[in-house]
C-alpha cells in the first residue's frame, strides 16, 4: 500500500451527537486524555462557553473566532488518527450542526442514562439515517441512577428506529454501579475511581466465572446481571458489522464519562467497528479514497469571523481522497477556475494549527475569499467531477423581515443573499410576488440574533423581524406542479426558495398529513436538495 493509502486507511473520521448536557464535551475531553493529547481532562474548549446566554454570544465569537461552533479535533491513539467533528448544541445549533454530519463517516451518540432518547438527538439521528452512516450509542452517566437497561434499548429501537446490540451491560447504577460485563469476552470490568476522571484509569478485569466475582459484585447484584445476560443472549440481535455498516444496526456502550469508565473500551471497541474513509458519491460515480490517487474535497461549512469584514471568512471542507500540501492549487469546480488553497488550518486538540499535510478523511478549513458555497467540490484530478451537493435542511422557525430604512433596500438584499448563500440562514419568498416581502427561516432560533447582528455591522442595515407561527416546511417533490391547485390546510402557506422552488409552510405538524391526503400524488420532502 502506498504511504498516502497507508495514512488514509488509519483515520476515522466522526460526528459525536447529543442532546445539551447528555455528556458530550465529557466525553471528547476523555478521548484526548486517552489519546495523550492533554495531560488532564478538564482542558477542553468550549465547556464553558457552551453555557453562556444568547447576548453574550456574540462577544464570544468574536473573541474566539471561529474556535467553538467549528471544533474539529485531531488526535491520535493506537496507530490510529482520529478526526472528531463536534456538533453544537444548546442555542448554537444550527443548519451547521446538521452539515457537520455530512463531512462524517460515522457517529457516535452520547445519551444520558437517567433521560434516554432527547429531541435534539432525534434531530440529528434522522440525518445519520438519511445518510446511512454507522452509528454508535454511548450510554453515559452510569454513575447517576439510571434508568432499566432494557427500557433505555427500547426507547433508542421504537424513538429512531434502529436495531440495537450491547456490546457491554451495565451491573448497577449511581451508588451501586459496580462496572460493565463485556459480552464477547465475558469479563466483568469493575468501576474504580480515576480521581473523578483526571487520570487514565487502569481497567481491572475479571472472568465472570472467577469465584471472586461473588463478593465484589455482591450476591444480588450478580444474580441480576447473569439473569440479564440469560435475558439478553436470548433476546438481542447479535452483532453483524454489515448491518452496523449499513446504519440499520447501533453497537451500544455503557460508561461514566465524567468518572472515566467505558470511555478506553468504547475507544477501543469502536475503532474496530467503524470504518476508515469512505467513499463518497459524485456525478461520475463513487470515489472511492483508496483508489482516486488525486486529492478532492467539499465544502461542507462556512464560517465568516464575526467581525466588519465579513469576507474574512474560513471555508470548511472534508478531504474525501488524495493528500493536501498546504498552499497546494486545486480546481474549483463550481467556480470554474484553479484557487490556491491558503492558510490552510486544522485544530489539534485545544489548539488551532497551520496544515502541511492532510489526507482522505481529514478536515481542513481555509481561507475564503467568498467565493466558496457549501457543498463546492475542490479537485487536482485530471477528470473533473463534483460531489453531490449537501441537502437544504428544513428550518423551524421563521420570520418576517423586512429592512427599517427604506433607502436601504439595495444593501439590506445584498447582504440578506450573503448571509444565506453562506448557508447561515435560508431565505424565502411568496410564491407570486417578487423579494417585496423576505421570510427567513433558520434551524436554530440564535440564527435570527446573528442576522440582525451582521446586518447591523457589516451592511450597515438595520432590520426588524417579526416571528411567523410556522414551525414545519416542506419541499415538493414533484416536478411540474401546478402549486395553485394544491388544496392545503388553513394553517398552509405557499413560498418558494431562491432557486424559485416551490414550498409549503405548516403551523401544525398534522396539516401536512391532511395536505398530503388532499392532493393525490403530491411529494413533500423534509430535505431540499
Ligand atoms: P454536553 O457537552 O453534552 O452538553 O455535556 P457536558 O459534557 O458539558 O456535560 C454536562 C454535565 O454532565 C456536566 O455537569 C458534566 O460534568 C456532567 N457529566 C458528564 N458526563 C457525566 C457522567 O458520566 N456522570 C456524571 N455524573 N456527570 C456527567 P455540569 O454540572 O453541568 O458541569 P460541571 O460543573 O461539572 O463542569
């Protein structure tokens, strides 16, 4: 295998997905620690960060540029190197969130044992199905009661849909968890203290059938397990590494992040299971990394620095194959031209870093001078091609808006078109009129704040936003509709996108069932594509 196979074949690249507070950031930080990349957990960004009310938000960024809501950590453990793409939560989801995934080969889902499956993690699952990405459950904060270990199974099977195989069970929760028994060692792995998860804990095994296992389970406790196990070897579904490939199939992993428990087993047990870089469909077929020698990427994120300058910005992109030399020259499909790839940067661990090299599977973010839209494709291969383009995702929350000064019109749509081409927000109009009335929509209700913001500083407009009832939008699928005969609900409204497609707004989630029964043979789609 050639060293560029070689390098590429070691990364895996992921998405960690979770609801705020399920354990997230705990659990990255342990990542590092295991994988030496800080010396004590505790050091990781954006913890306290995440925290912070919408108002200062702003100030944040600025200060931060494009530190938190970007966070692509690198590091490297067991000959491996690891690419850990973070998904914000809390007010900072947005439409970003949801592309960080599409830059993914897997993910991994934090839920918290005493909540089970949460709105934002059913957000994000369903773009990990629509993808068909693996996908991994860690099930966190065994050291807190938690609930029944099989209703938490049932709830990830009937909530998303999935399969799932424990590859370890839990023994106890809170006060009374004593560790995890690995199923296909059959091994009792005890909890022990890491110093409340500062230190790399030693992990101390023991045959299930070891006498000893007795009294250092507790006699109740190890009957319920071996009950359990019986319970589980009867009724799981085994594990099948094709089924897991296909996302229909979701290994499960019990731990204490905080504490350090399951965190190197999971590592360990994941590694394995989830795959190196993988091909990625283009309008000339699959590329495939370990074959395309020549380097390819897509944007999959922009991110403009909030400050005056708005074209100060970072364009994100997944290299899909090949090897990056910093300062290298690729062509520019979408733009038609060969653009010098500058300042090309990457974060390691807590720090950002200048590139010399990366390959298939890393994530680089370089200097945009605006001309890059999400979903681009960069190439240096001889026969271009472009990789197919990242989804529209549908927005949940939307306004009207409309500019204060009416003299600003011209400034007011060219920095609204920006900002949206930018892929911050999406930007509608009524179907029959012209850009007289603008609807925004956005994923994230923060976006609305970022909008009023960078029009005020950079375009030097003032806005007013007035919110709309509308919480679910769909695309039409069907090509040649006649959108004036669709018979909709009272709570319906017709738009269309800037790239004139037709669109309907819903106030209730039933409506668009009742629409759908309304008018046979009509298509609605969640994603735009
Ligand atoms: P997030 O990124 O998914 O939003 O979650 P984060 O890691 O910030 O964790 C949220 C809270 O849950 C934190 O507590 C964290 O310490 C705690 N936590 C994470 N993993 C575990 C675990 O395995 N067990 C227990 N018991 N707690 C866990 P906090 O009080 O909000 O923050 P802090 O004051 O502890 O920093």
């Amino acid at each position: 295998m050639s060293n560029m196979n070689n390098e590429i074949k070691k990364r895996r690249t992921f998405a960690i997905i979770s609801h705020p507070d399920a354990g997230k950031t705990t659990l990255t930080e342990k990542f590092l620690l295991y994988g030496g990349a800080i010396n004590q957990a505790g050091s990781v960004k954006g913890k306290a960060t995440s925290k912070h009310a919408v108002s200062d938000w702003m100030e944040i960024e600025k200060e931060r540029g494009i530190s938190v809501t970007s966070s692509v950590l690198q590091f490297s453990y067991d000959g491996y190197c690891i690419n850990i793409l973070d998904t914000p939560g809390h007010q900072d989801f947005s439409e970003d969130t949801y592309r960080t995934l599409m830059a993914a080969d897997s993910a991994v889902m934090v839920i918290d044992a005493s909540k089970g499956v949460e709105a934002q993690t059913r957000k994000l699952f369903k773009v990990c199905v629509m993808r068909r990405i693996p996908i991994f459950t860690f099930i966190n904060k065994m050291d807190r009661e938690a609930r029944d270990t099989f209703d938490l199974l049932d709830d990830i099977e009937k909530e998303l849909g999935i399969a799932t195989c424990p590859v370890n069970w839990p023994i106890g929760s809170g006060k009374a968890f004593k560790g995890v028994y690995d199923r296909a060692g059959k091994e009792v792995e005890l909890f022990s203290d890491t110093q409340k998860g500062t230190q790399v804990g030693e992990v101390q095994k023991m045959d299930i059938n070891n006498p000893e296992i007795n009294w250092i389970l507790g006699e109740e406790a190890q009957i319920k397990l071996k009950d359990e196990i019986e319970l589980l070897d009867g009724a799981s579904v085994e594990f099948d590494q094709e089924l897991v490939n296909q996302g229909k199939l979701s290994p499960v992993f019990f731990g204490s992040a905080l504490t350090n428990f399951g965190v190197e087993t999971f590592l360990q047990h994941f590694l394995k299971m989830t795959s190196s870089p993988l091909p990625r469909m283009s309008d000339k077929g699959n590329i495939d990394p370990m074959i395309e020698p020549d380097f390819s990427a897509f944007v999959f994120k922009i991110q403009a620095n909030m400050n005056k300058a708005h074209r100060d910005r970072i364009a994100f992109m997944r290299i899909c194959s090949g090897e990056f030399d910093a300062s290298m020259t690729a062509f520019h499909v979408q733009g038609g031209k060969d653009v010098r790839l500058s300042q090309p940067q990457q974060m390691m661990a807590s720090e950002r870093k200048m590139v010399d090299k990366a390959y298939g599977g890393d994530i680089i973010g370089i200097f945009d001078p605006g001309i890059y839209s999400i979903g681009d494709t960069l190439t240096t291969a001889k026969e271009r091609f472009a990789y197919e383009g990242i989804p529209t995702f549908a927005p949940e929350h939307f306004a009207r808006v409309r500019q204060v000064d009416t003299m600003k019109r011209k400034q007011f749509i060219k920095g609204i078109s920006q900002i949206a081409q930018e892929g911050a927000i999406q930007i509608f109009q009524e179907y029959n009129t012209g850009m007289e009335e603008i609807i925004v929509g956005v994923v994230g209700v923060l976006q609305f704040d970022v909008l009023k913001y960078r029009l005020t500083h950079e375009y030097n407009v003032e806005i007013a936003l007035e919110n709309l009832p509308y919480a679910h939008i769909r695309w039409i699928e069907n090509k040649d509709i006649a959108l004036d005969k669709i018979v909709g609900t009272s709570d319906m409204r017709k738009i269309k996108d800037l790239k004139d497609r037709p669109l309907l707004l819903f106030i209730h989630e039933w409506s668009i069932r009742m629409t759908l029964e309304r008018n046979e043979g009509l298509e609605l789609s969640e994603f735009g594509r």
